[in-house]
C-alpha cells in the first residue's frame, strides 16, 4: 500500500492505528506500530521527510529505549529503514539539509549505546542493531570522524572477542561500510583490521567460509 496509495489518504487511514499500537502497554503492539512506521519509509518517503520525520525520528528514538528487547529491535528495523529510505531524500536548500541531518545526529550516541552492549543481545537483535547502523553511516562520509573511534572499538571487540561466528561477520560488514564512509579517515586502524581478519583468512573448517566470503570482500574496501 505504501508503494501504491497516495500518502495523504494512506496516512490518514493509518496513523491513528499505529499511534494506537505506539502508545500500547502491549509490546508487541507497539512493536506492530514501529514494524508499520519502518515499511512506511520506502514508499512514502517524501511525504515523512516533508511533514513528520520529526516526530517519526522521535519514537524510534524512544522505543530504543524501550524495557522491552521485542521492542528495541523493532525501532531498530524501523531506524534501518529510515536511513535507507529517508537520509538521501533530503532537500537541496542548505538549510533543510542541516537541519535534516541533526535529526538523524540525535540517534548516533543511541546507536552506539545499543552496540555497546552486543554480547548481552541475542543474535536476531544484533542483526537488525548492525542493519540500522550499516545503513545510517552509507550516508555521513567525512562526518562519521567524531564517531570513528568508539564504531572501531566495537567492531575490532566483536570480531577478536565475539563467540558467535554470525556477529564476526556483522561487524566485518559494518568495517567495510565504515571504510566507505570514512576513506583514509580510516589508515590508521587498517592494521589491526587486517590483523584481526587473518585469522578468518587461513582457517579451513567449513564453518568459516561465510566469514571468509564477507572478509574478502571487506579487505578491498581498504
């Protein structure tokens, strides 16, 4: 419907249904009402960026927050897809672009705050935690600087610490959507990467080749 349907008579019909969901004591309603937010933003892109990003950007921020881990998975789905769908459909005046991206810079420390705690999180919210933050940094180029740090931190924990092969691999992802985003801003961490990606390289069991195909891809991006 969001693909098909003029977004003033969808949203119309819609919103109060999802507010509905948003503001629920059920989790898994409001999880339904960030589900419907985040399929929302292919769509109808235009119509959020031009009169509700604002308020849209407001509840993922507070649902990552959310006691509930059903929850805080959604509203990271839902930031994945605002990224993906929102951040480069951006006016061309300077002034709405800024004030766009300073939305979108609200919800980097709680992106890094949720990465932060990888090892306490189940593997299916990790996924969707590394599809917010791949997506989010595509788009920031020169300015992920202030954030390179902490993002490399995380990343080279998780592939020398990480026990799940699945995470490994997220995080040698994100390193190659890092690397594209922040160019030589990235020189100096190249050789622990590598240092770190050797290891997948020479392994022979079969379980590592899904980590070897994403490493050899990462390696290039360098």
């Amino acid at each position: 419907m969001a693909l098909h349907m003029p977004p003033e008579k969808l949203f119309q019909q819609l919103m109060p249904l999802a507010q509905a969901c948003l503001s629920s004591g059920n989790p898994y309603e409001r999880k339904g009402g960030l589900m419907c937010l985040a399929v929302l933003a292919e769509g109808c892109a235009d119509h959020i960026r031009t009169k509700m990003l604002s308020s849209m950007l407001q509840t993922v921020c507070q649902s990552l927050s959310d006691s509930n881990q059903v929850v805080r998975s959604a509203g990271l789905f839902a930031l994945g897809q605002f990224s993906e769908h929102l951040q480069h459909t951006y006016s061309k005046t300077k002034a709405e672009v800024t004030k766009a991206r300073q939305r979108y810079f609200e919800l980097m420390p709680l992106l890094l705050g949720y990465m932060s705690c990888l090892s306490h999180a189940k593997v299916g919210h990790v996924t969707k935690a590394f599809y917010a933050l791949e997506n989010f940094m595509e788009n920031l180029g020169e300015e992920i600087a202030p954030y390179l740090p902490t993002l490399m931190e995380t990343m080279l924990s998780a592939l020398n610490t990480a026990e799940d092969l699945k995470i490994k691999e997220l995080a040698v992802s994100a390193i190659g959507a890092i690397a594209n985003a922040a160019k030589e801003l990235l020189v100096p961490y190249f050789p622990p990467v590598i240092e770190s990606l050797k290891g997948f390289l020479t392994a022979t069991s079969e379980e590592m080749r899904s980590l070897q195909t994403q490493a050899l891809g990462t390696v290039p991006s360098h």
